[in-house]
C-alpha cells in the first residue's frame, strides 16, 4: 500500500495478520508508528524496540522492529527476527505512507492468541 498526501493528517491502521516492511515519511511534521493489543494499550515507537522478548512464545514471529526512528521518519517491518532482505520481497507487504504538512500515525495491531477458556459442567 502506498499513500501520499499534503496538507490533511494520515490515520492507518492494519490488523494482526499484516507482516512485512514499513516506511512513513512526513516533510514537515511528525510520524508514529504504534503497535496496540487486543487491550487497545498501545505502545509508541519511541518507547519499544520491539526486538525484546517479553517472554510470550506467541508474539514470536510478529515483533515489530525498528530499522530507523526519528521525529519525521519511521522505517522497520513486523515480523520474525529475520531482516526483510531475507525474503522475497514479492512476498512480503509493503506499507508506504508520505505526508508533507501533517502527522502520520501507523498503527499495527500486535498478534493476540485466542483466549485460553475452561468448560465446566
């Protein structure tokens, strides 16, 4: 997916099943790129890595990474430890979001396994 605009402020979100690179770009405001949980608790990009292992085996293989971070530019992907140039690039996402006069916020619904439920009878 590719977006550009120039004066409005950009809002996209992608839910737990996208996997793949990302880069958002603004010329003269900022960009975040946020990562949620079923709890709507989302954490910035200024705040996680999202290379640390919380000690959830499930969010393994959908961490979201961080290549390069700063107040007008965040560039990564969301998936395993392996770098993006490891793939087939033709088989991963793309997400390009470019804005010249407004914020952009990336959001990216983090992998949230079924919850676990008991049956009495």
């Amino acid at each position: 997916m590719m977006a550009e605009n120039v004066q409005g402020p950009m809002d996209v979100s992608f839910d737990s099943r996208y996997t793949g690179t990302f880069d958002v770009r603004a010329k003269a405001s900022t960009v975040q790129v946020l990562q949620s949980s079923a709890s709507n608790n989302p954490t910035s990009s200024s705040s996680r890595s999202g290379t640390d292992n919380d000690g959830d085996d499930d969010d393994e293989g959908h961490e979201l990474h961080f290549v390069d971070v700063s107040r007008e530019r965040a560039r990564g992907w969301i998936g395993d430890d392996r770098r993006p140039e490891e793939f087939d690039r033709h088989s991963l996402g793309r997400v390009q979001l470019i804005n010249s006069l407004s914020p952009i916020t990336l959001h990216l619904a983090q992998f949230q396994p079924p919850p676990a439920t008991a049956i009495r009878r």
